[in-house]
C-alpha cells in the first residue's frame, strides 16, 4: 500500500528535484566566472571544452540533487509510515 501512496509523492518529488537542480546549476555556473546561461551543445561560437564542461557539471548537479531528494523522500516516507518504499 504504501507503494502505491509513494509513486504520486515521488513525481512530485522529482518534478521539484529538477527546479532545484537548475537553480543550483546555474549558481554554480555563475560562481565559476561564467556570464551568462551555460552553453548549448549546437551554439557554433562555443568551443568544445566549454560545452563539455557544462555538460559534465550539469550532469553531476542534476544527479546529485535526484538522489538527496529521493533519499530524503524515501526516508521522510518511512519515518511517517514505518515502511521503507521500494
């Protein structure tokens, strides 16, 4: 039962994941000297280590962020119920 319950909490959960994934991205983007949003992949004016770097700290960010929030999601989950949702 309780897994049921948990799948709509966790798309909340992963929707919220990815705003605050962003956001901290673009900080950190910002905190590291560059003006402006992070390059896109076909911006020709872009060179390739600046495009892969962005893309590697995307990465990270965003995969950093989705598991702090699933994991406290799933904790917050088990301290209410006393199940641990699979």
């Amino acid at each position: 039962m309780v897994k049921i319950l948990y799948k709509p909490l966790g798309l909340l959960f992963g929707a919220f994941g990815g705003v605050v994934a962003g956001a901290v991205f673009n900080r950190l983007w910002a905190l590291l000297g560059h003006q402006g949003a992070a390059p896109q992949a076909t911006e020709p004016d872009r060179t390739w280590k600046e495009v892969l770097t962005a893309a590697a700290l995307q990465g990270a960010v965003f995969a950093l962020v989705k598991a702090a929030i699933d994991r406290g999601g799933a904790a917050g989950t088990s301290r209410l119920t006393g199940v641990w949702p699979d």
